[in-house]
C-alpha cells in the first residue's frame, strides 16, 4: 500500500523502530528478520535525510528528528486503523474466537471478573483466556508477543512499546495489628527502615516504585521474604513482623480476610499505573480493537482510587 509514492507498511516499521530504539527488537514486534528490518532502516533514512537511530555503546539513540516523529508516528497508525474499521470498531467479534490475555495478579484481581462478565454479557459467543503473569514469563511475552491478544501489567514491566494506562492506583501498607512498631496506625520512615519487608518478584528493578521511592529517602528496605506476585502478601506477612507495600485496590480486597492493618505510607503518593500493550500487527483487528474498548469501559467503571489523597509530593511511576 502506497500513499504520494511512500510505501505505508514502513510506517508500522517505522514505529517499532521509534518506540524500541534497537533494530532487532523491532523487527521482533513486526515480526521481520534483522536483514529485511535493516533494509527498511535503510529506506527510512533515506526518506527523512537523517539516521534517525545512531550507535551509542552497544545500543542506539534516536536522533532529535526520531524523537520528533514518535508521537506524530504514534498517531498516524492509530487514525488509520481507525479510517478503515472505524463501523467494525464498534462491534463484537461475529465468529466463536476466544482472546488471550496475559496480565498480573493485580489486573487479574480487580479486572478479571468484571471483564469476563462484560464480554460474555455483549458476545455471549466470544471466549476469553486470562494468563496470569509471573515475572519469568516477561521475557516469553517479549519474545512471543503474537501468542497473546493484550499484555497487561504495571507500566514499569516493559521498557519498550507504546503501552496505554488503563488503570491507576497507589501504594499503601500492610502490617499485623500486633506489630510492635505500629503506632496509632502508623509507620515512619524509621519504623520502614528497621522493619523486616516481603515483596513481590519483579521484572526488573526500575518496576519497583517504593524501593526506587524509598532510596531517594534514605531508607533501604530489609526484603527478608519474596513472593511470586502481589496476592500473597497480605497473607504471609499475617502474624509477622514483616510488613509490605501494597497496591489499594488489593490492600483493600483482601487485608480484612488475612487480618492485617492498612497503613497510610509516610512517604506521600506512589502510583502503579496498569497499561495494556498489544502487538502492532494487531492494531488494526477490528476484533481487538473491541475488546480493548470493552476493557477501557470496565477500567472506566472502577472510578478513581478508593482514597487517592492530593498528592503532597510526586512519587515515581511504576
């Protein structure tokens, strides 16, 4: 497909290369060989008169004019998904297919039933498949993006892509009401400090916004337990000393049923923000593109965070 003599199809390449910076994920994304995504870096550059990626290290760097394409990019491919399927968009699957969504406790916990219920209650024909995400199976996602409809996961878990917030909310803590450094239900930042953590196994480091939260503060947590996922922790940290960061929403949900206190952070606002990625080849599915309304309508009903304060200071962003 051409337009004013400019092969489009370089525009979903063009993406992937922008958003990635490096040319053999990208062609992982759109699922070329490094040879054939070479060539069409090659092609790019030829367009625009620029390198658009430069070698930096063992990596690359997009040159100003790349950084000034990314959102005008961004937005090209999304109208023109949106011009030709703009009636399809609207509309639920008409055949028997069943998605794959591969998304973390969290999305599982507070999504899950209100997403099943909502597709099944507007395309009693379409199936839906939730994966749970454990952080081992990050890299099987990157590596096999095409085996799952969406990704959904805290923002931090993937550096590359171009992911859309579905869903925010905010760090608080977990504690057993017997803990001896509890306070009026309170915990400071010596209290943090001198207490025994659990967290949850993480992709990597940048997704943990409390640690990265906490450094800045000079407080260096004692991580004594680790679990799979944020679900447990309410429960392993019952009748401990332990105490744990936790998103409200399952804070909320589940501290009552494993007797544990939530605290108010000494530190202001931390927020996980949820986001949904797909693969490009996918962006335009009419199919897809449903579900992904269905899912922006469930988040959408949850409303903002169940007690989301003013921030007093900004935090970072998992």
């Amino acid at each position: 497909m051409a337009l004013g003599g400019v092969d489009l199809n370089l525009l979903i390449i063009l993406q992937a290369l922008l958003e990635e910076g490096n040319v053999t994920r990208a062609g992982m994304r759109v699922g070329m060989p490094q040879p054939a995504m070479s060539n069409a870096l090659a092609r790019l550059r030829r367009h625009y008169k620029d390198e658009l990626l430069v070698r930096t290290g063992n990596g690359y760097a997009l040159t100003p004019l790349a950084r000034s394409l990314l959102p005008v990019v961004q937005e090209s491919t999304a109208a023109i998904g949106a011009a030709f399927f703009l009636e399809e968009l609207r509309q639920p699957p008409i055949d028997r297919r069943t998605f794959s969504v591969c998304l973390s406790d969290y999305s599982i916990v507070v999504l899950g039933e209100l997403l099943v219920r909502r597709v099944h209650a507007t395309a009693p024909d379409v199936g839906i498949e939730l994966r749970p995400i454990a952080a081992e199976l990050v890299d099987d996602c990157i590596s096999n993006p095409l085996k799952y409809d969406l990704l959904i996961a805290s923002r931090g878990s993937w550096a590359g892509g171009r992911p859309e917030m579905i869903c925010r909310d905010r760090f608080v803590y977990l504690a057993d009401p017997a803990n001896p450094r509890l306070r009026d239900g309170r915990l400071t930042l010596d209290d943090l400090a001198a207490l025994p953590h659990a967290a949850p196994r993480l992709p990597h480091p940048e997704a943990d916004a409390v640690a990265i939260a906490l450094q800045r503060l000079g407080v260096n947590r004692d991580v004594v337990t680790i679990t799979a996922g944020w679900l447990p922790l309410p429960f392993v940290i019952a009748g401990t000393d332990l105490v744990a960061a936790v998103p409200e929403r399952l804070a909320r949900r589940l501290g009552s049923a494993a007797g544990v206190a939530v605290i108010e952070p000494p530190f202001g606002v931390i927020e996980l923000i949820e986001a949904a990625w797909w693969h490009p080849l996918h962006a335009t599915d009419p199919a897809l593109t449903w579900l992904r309304g269905v899912l922006r309508a469930v988040t959408t009903s949850l409303g903002p965070g169940l007690s989301l304060p003013v921030p007093r200071r900004p935090g970072p962003v998992a």
